[in-house]
C-alpha cells in the first residue's frame, strides 16, 4: 500500500515538472519571435538593421556629430571643431592685425590707416596685396611714391626721395601711380624748376628695380596685365593722344590720332577706355571712347548723352565714368554711369548728381562724393543692386577683388583700406 502511493506520488511530481518545462520553452518561443522579426524588417536612421544609440546629427563628443557610415552604422564624426579648430561658433573678427575668424583675411570690415607719414597721402591704387599712393610734400613740391604690401603693412618708397620724404632736396615730383600684380607705374618731373613735362616709369615690385618706359611728356599711365596706356601732349594745348607700351616687346604705338584731344586713358585686358574731344572746344565738350586692342574696334559709350564725360575705368567688359551735364564747361554736379561692352546696354548708377571718381572691379564699383557734400565713399554691386556707404569721408577710392582703398579727405589726408565682409554691399 505504501509502496504504491510512493509510486504516484514520483510520477505526479515527474508530469509537474515535465509541464513547466514544456511551459517554459513555448513562453520563451512566443517572446523571443516578435524581437526578432523587425530587426530583419525594419531599417535604423541610417539604413541598417542595428539598434543605434542616437540619431544622426545629434551630439557626441565635446565637439562632434553621429554620422552613418558605409556601412550603414552609426559614427562619431569628429572633428566637429569650426574652422579655427574649437568647438563652438567661429569667433567675431576684430580690428586686430589678426584673422580672428580664420577665413584667411585679416581685419575684414575694418577702416584701417595704410601709413604714418607725415605727407599729403593720396591716388591711392590696389592690386592683391599691394597698394600705391603719392606721398606729397606739405613744405615743397616734392612727392614720391610708396609702396604699402598688406597685411603686413610693410611700406617702401620706391622712387627717388629725400629723408624726411617731404624734405629739401627731393629731386623729383612723382604723380598718378598705378599699379598692377607686381608692376608699379607712375610719372616723374623735376622738382626745382618745377617742369611741366614728366616722363613715365616703371618699377618691378619683385625685383625692386625701377626703369624708364618712355622719355616723352606723359601724364595718366594705366596698368594692366603687363601693359600701360598713357596720355602724351600733342600738337597743341587741345590734342593729347592715347599711347600704348608693352613690357613683353618693349615697344610702344599710338592709338589715337592728331584730329582729336584724347586723355585720361584706363586699360584692362583687350580693352582701352578714354575721353575724347573735338571740334572749337574739345576740352569742354568730351566723351568716353573704348578701343579693342585686337579689333580695332571704336565705341563711343557716351554717345547721346552729351555734356562732359570724364574719368573713365574699365573692369573686363564693364567700363564706368562720370558724367557733367553742359556744352561748355563743366558744371559742378556729376553722376556715374556705366556701360556693359558685352550687352551694349548703358545704366546710370548714381541716384544724386554730387558724385565722382568712379573705380570698378568685377561687378563691385566704388566711388566718392564731390567735396562739401554728404556721402563719402559709395560701394554698389551691380549684378545684384546691392549699395553700402563704406565711410562717411572719404574720396578718390580704388578697388581690387574685396580690397577697397581711399584718401581721407580732398585735401589733407591719409589714405586707408577696407576689407569687404563677406555679405557686402
């Protein structure tokens, strides 16, 4: 008897545990297949079937971002440092003598003074990282030339000058420099007597050597990708004519003729602008004229608007200049104008009739105010319509890439350089 409910009870205990373990295995069957299935359905962020710790674009490290990888994983993308290598926005430029924001410029948006002389600084011309001024005497006639390389602010006077540069013994009065990559122009006279006959040298940035381009009475040299234009006195009081020099040859053409009284002459590859006048009074009655130095061909830009047209520049195709109404004389108000040689479209840019000396460079022109008047220096792009005032003083300004450069004042200045942000005008 005893033995028998021994008997059951080890079997009822056997189909306990043979039941739970039956239990067990289907329970862990169920859960096990519904976390299984969507890893072999269902995509992450980055196209794989992994579980990620995050998504991209969210934060890891101190200055990185989660990224997927090609294979399909998450990452950590670091370097997420900025531009100057920290964490964190770009810093703000400062006016500093440093690149703050590490884009590669130096005090961009900054007005700042090119040299400490104690001279007349003014025709101010940029090109890259070089600008060129006359440095006037205050004391005597004299002036020179310097030479400013940027950022450094390094400055050279390149032509012949005394020391102090303003001081007794200068022997030469040195006018209208340009300047273009390494090649500075300007024209040379005496200085005691006082001549009005100057000659037109050269000077290589490079080599700091300077030289002689041409003997006759020159004024108004332009430089461009190796070759000058300049103006040379005629037959008479009223006939200047265009001259063209070319280091490459050395050789030197005219390319105007004695029927007419041409000056003031801007060059920029293939295409030479300058005025012209003609008839009883060709000093007074003026226009603009572009010459194509391989086609011969004439364009006079200012045709129909009459009155007087004087300082012009050109910039590829785009030639700007200013424009006076009158027949007889100039009056005291003028505005800019502009023509485009590639759409032979013309567009006046100026909106008050108080402006001059216009200069361009790509589609940016600047431009300063007559003296007396409100305004400045005047900034417009005009593929965009876009126009800043750069400084409330300023006038006769130049203009190369982003680099703006202007005297301080029509009278006693400084001359100073403005590096354009990256939004202007």
């Amino acid at each position: 008897m005893i033995r028998t409910r021994f008997a059951r009870s080890i079997r009822l205990i056997v189909s306990i545990l043979a039941g739970c373990s039956r239990s067990t295995v289907e329970d862990t069957a169920t859960n096990d297949a519904p976390q299984s299935s969507p890893m072999t359905t269902t995509t992450n962020a980055c196209g794989g079937t992994e579980t990620l710790p995050a998504g991209p674009n969210e934060a890891c490290g101190v200055c990185g971002l989660y990224a997927c990888s090609s294979q399909n994983v998450l990452r950590c993308d670091d370097p997420g440092a900025n531009t100057c290598g920290i964490c964190g926005k770009i810093p703000q430029e400062e006016c500093n003598g440093r690149d703050d924001n590490c884009n590669g410029v130096i005090d961009e948006g900054c007005v700042l003074k090119l040299a400490a002389l104690r001279t007349n600084d003014q025709q101010a011309r940029v090109s890259g990282t070089r600008v060129v001024f006359r440095a006037a005497g205050y004391w005597s006639n004299a002036s020179d030339v310097g030479l400013v390389l940027l950022p450094g602010f390094n400055l050279e006077i390149v032509s012949p000058h005394a020391e102090p540069t303003d001081g007794p013994g200068d022997p030469s009065q040195e006018l209208d420099p340009d300047i273009d990559g390494e090649l500075v122009v300007w024209t040379s006279r005496r200085v005691d007597p006082l001549s009005d006959v100057g000659t037109l040298v050269g000077y290589d940035a490079r080599t700091k050597t300077s030289f002689l381009i041409s003997s006759l009475a020159t004024t108004h040299p332009a430089v461009s990708k190796a070759r000058v234009a300049f103006e040379t006195k005629g037959t008479s009081e009223y006939e200047d004519d265009i001259m063209l020099w070319e280091r490459a040859t050395g050789s030197t053409r005219t390319l105007t003729d004695k029927t007419t009284d041409d000056r003031a002459p801007d060059l920029d590859g293939e295409w030479v602008v300058f005025t012209q006048g003609s008839g009883v009074s060709p000093y007074f009655n003026r226009q603009v004229v572009a010459y194509n130095l391989t086609t011969d061909e004439r364009l006079v830009l200012s045709d129909g608007l009459g009155g007087w047209n004087t300082q012009p520049a050109i910039s590829g195709t785009r030639a700007v200049w200013r424009h006076e109404e009158g027949n007889q004389a100039p009056s005291y108000y003028g505005e800019i104008w502009l023509y485009d040689l590639t759409t032979h479209t013309r567009t006046k840019l100026s909106l008050e009739k108080k402006d001059e000396y216009p200069r361009i460079s790509g589609s940016l022109v600047c431009w300063s105010t007559i003296s007396g008047e409100p305004g400045g220096i005047t900034l417009l792009d005009v593929s965009s319509g876009r126009r800043k005032t750069l400084s409330s003083e300023g006038s006769i300004c130049d203009i190369d890439g982003r680099r703006v450069v202007w005297s301080e004042y029509h009278g006693s200045n400084d001359v100073y350089v403005r590096e354009l942000l990256e939004n202007e005008p």
